[in-house]
C-alpha cells in the first residue's frame, strides 16, 4: 500500500513545477511506465540509425554523406542520454536491451518501414524527426527529471536534422522530373507512418489522466498529431509536394488543418511485429550486440591487466 | 545474466575556462581512458567543452532526500553567518 501522503506530497511536488529527481519517492506506476516510455525512445533512437545508416555508403556526394554521418551519430547519442536516463530508474542497460532484443519492449513502429532511394533519407529527416521534435520538445517538459534534461538536450540537437532532411527534399524538387517524382514517391509513402508514428488516436489510449496529471505525458496524442500536420502541409506545398491524403484541407474557422482518416490497422500490425522491416531490424540489432561482446570483454579483461601492472610497479 | 554493458563513470564538463565542472550525464566505459573518450563523443560533439572530469559512478556517495531536512537543518538556525544579520548605522560606508 502506498502512503497517502507520500502521494499527496509527491502530486504537489510536480503540480507547482518541481522535477522529480531518481532518489526520491515515487509511485510504482509512475516508475514503470517511466521505464517503459523511456527505454522504448531509447531503443527507437538506436533502432532508427539502422534505415538511416543503410544509405551512409550510398550518399550522392561527400556534403551529404558527412552529414548523414553526423545525424546518424546523434541518434546513437540520443540512445546514449536516454538508456543512463533510464538507468536511474534502478534497470540496467544490459536489461533494457534484452528486453529490445527478445520483442518484450517496442520501438517506434516507424523504424519498420525500409528506405528504398535516397529521398528516403530527405523524407526521415524532415517527417520522422520533424514528428520526433513536437513530440519530445512536449516531454522536455515533463516531470521526470533526467528525462526531461535528457529532452532538452536531445531537442537542442534535433532541428538540425530536421532541416537537412527538408534541404535533401528541396533539392530533389528542384532537379529533373525523375528526382522530382522520386521525392514526392517518398513522401507518399512516408506520410502516413509519419503521422501515425505520433500514437494512436485519444479515444484509443486510455489512462492518460493520471499520465497527465503525474507530466509523464504532457499532451494528447491528437493534439501533437495536429500540430505537427499544421507545420508540415505548408512546408510540404512550399517545395512543390503533396501530402498524399486527398480530404486534407484547411478549415478556415479553426485554423487547423483537417485530415482524412487514418489507417489504424496498419499501425497496430506493425507495432504486432509484421511491418516490412521489424525481424531485419531485430536480427540487425542482435547481431550489433554478439559481435561486440567480445570487444567489450577484451577491453574490460585490458583495463583489469593494467590495473595489475600498476600493482607490481 | 551478468551486465555486458561495461562499468558506468559519471561525466563533468567544463564549458568555458574559469567556471566549473558541471555534471553532464554518464557513458559505459572498461576504464578511464575510454571513459574520456565515449564522453567526447556522447557529451562534447559540438564544442560544448574544454575539460572533462570521468568518475567511476560508484565512486560516488550521495546525501539522501529522505534525510535532506535534517541534513541541512544545522545551518538554518546559523542566521550569523550572513552578513544580513548584522545591522550596521546608515553612515558607515564600504561595510
Ligand atoms: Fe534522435
Ligand atoms: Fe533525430
């Protein structure tokens, strides 16, 4: 049972702004569903170097290949910040990845779709992060304090990615047909993994009250969704592109744009484990961990030898 | 099963000369040398650094919040160590 006024005290903590930090006293449920929304966007940050990295060999030229490098670079640190955020919730990261490893903890279904031409990576860069950012610049709000400072970090390094991926698909509508016609294959065909990468719609993700109330989730689902396709639209037509949803329009009392419905099915079955990508990208990162377990091993068995060394001397 | 992840050091960086080590998070290292280096490339890919500092985590002792009241209670009821406490004559000058 926990204590009412552990409770009480610890709602009030975070209703008037202050950061809950590991130590301190915490619900069970808020831990663990801490845990768990942090280690699946640690996973999604590692997993998501994996389409990304697919084209590092293959960039058109030096400019973006240097640039691609660097990107998929952060997102390994993103990876980084948010596993040792994580692990200040008492799970360490060898136990997270098991959990990555054997289908228990998810990622972000987006990261089972394959880039199939280089306005893949245009269109990542501009959909997946430019989604990732309203949604992590919301958490970087949140309760939990090294989540949230890993947030704003994380969000610090962002627009950057967000922006070459915009450059890679302008550039694209600004040459022949074929790169034109390649560019917007790319958005047809990330678009609507784009927007339901941001989670299922708020009639369908229960609890999120106390979610709400405790700030491990800051806004509603929807709420980014909308957002994030009033941000884009524009920058879409801007560049001579449309999104592929035929009843998008703009309603002009709202402000807001309206979208066509949304294709939820396919969502739920690609966070089941049948997208087209989901058993490559496991194997892929299974593979990453058994071939660098001996590395880690030679280096802890090299730092266990000098210590000796420094002993006898 | 036993952590493949290698021991955790705790990260200090120092952004600009004359301030201080400021905690910047934590990499996954088998000594101090990687350590140095993983911290290079997880906290400082943008020159947000000049020195960094890399300690075995559990190097670390911490005072703990369910002690915090009574911890720094004893310098609550010490109002003579602020120079506030003190009432000095409008007159006097440089005090
Ligand atoms: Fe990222
Ligand atoms: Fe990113």
């Amino acid at each position: 049972m926990e204590d009412q006024k552990q409770l009480d005290a610890f709602e009030a903590k975070i209703a008037s702004g202050v950061k809950i930090e590991p130590k301190d006293w915490m619900p069970e449920a808020y831990r663990k569903q801490l845990v768990r929304m942090m280690s699946q966007h640690a996973h999604s940050e590692i997993v998501g170097m994996l389409p990304e990295g697919n084209w590092i060999t293959r960039a058109p030229n030096l400019r973006r290949k240097a640039i691609l490098l660097a990107k998929v670079q952060d997102e390994a640190g993103h990876g980084l910040y948010l596993y040792s955020a994580t692990e200040t919730l008492g799970v360490d990261r060898t136990e997270l990845l098991e959990q990555l490893h054997s289908g228990k903890a998810k990622y972000s279904s987006i990261f089972n779709y394959p880039t199939l031409t280089w306005a893949d990576i245009g269109a990542i860069g501009w959909l997946v992060d430019g989604a990732a950012i309203m949604n992590q610049t919301a958490l970087a709000r949140g309760s939990y304090g090294p989540y949230s400072r890993a947030m704003v970090r994380i969000c610090k390094e962002e627009s950057f990615h967000n922006r070459q991926g915009y450059e890679i698909m302008m550039h694209l509508t600004q040459g022949t047909e074929e790169q034109k016609a390649m560019a917007q294959d790319a958005l047809n065909r990330w678009w609507w993994p784009s927007i339901m990468m941001l989670g299922p719609s708020d009639d369908q993700s229960p609890n999120s009250d106390q979610l709400m109330r405790w700030k491990v989730k800051m806004e509603s689902n929807d709420a980014i969704r909308q957002r994030f396709i009033d941000r884009t639209v524009p920058q879409a037509e801007f560049i001579g592109l449309k999104v592929p949803d035929s009843q998008m329009k703009m309603n002009e009392t709202t402000g807001h744009y309206e979208h066509g419905p949304i294709n939820w099915d396919e969502f739920f079955d690609v966070i089941k484990g049948n997208g087209p990508c989901n058993a490559k990208r496991l194997k892929d990162r299974k593979e990453a961990d058994i071939n660098g377990r001996w590395v880690r091993e030679a280096a802890m068995a090299f730092a266990a030898k000098r210590v000796k060394e420094k002993e006898v001397a | 099963m036993s952590d493949t992840q290698l021991p955790v050091w705790e990260v200090f960086i120092q952004a600009n000369p004359g301030i201080a080590h400021k905690h910047a998070g934590n990499v996954h290292a088998a000594d101090a040398e990687m350590a140095l280096q993983n911290a290079r490339d997880v906290y400082s890919r943008r020159s947000e650094g000049m020195n960094i500092w890399v300690v075995p985590a559990s190097a670390i002792t911490a005072s703990s919040p369910e002690d915090q009241g009574a911890f720094f209670e004893p310098s609550n009821d010490k109002p003579y160590r602020h120079p506030t406490f003190y009432k000095i004559p409008k007159g006097v000058k440089y005090l």
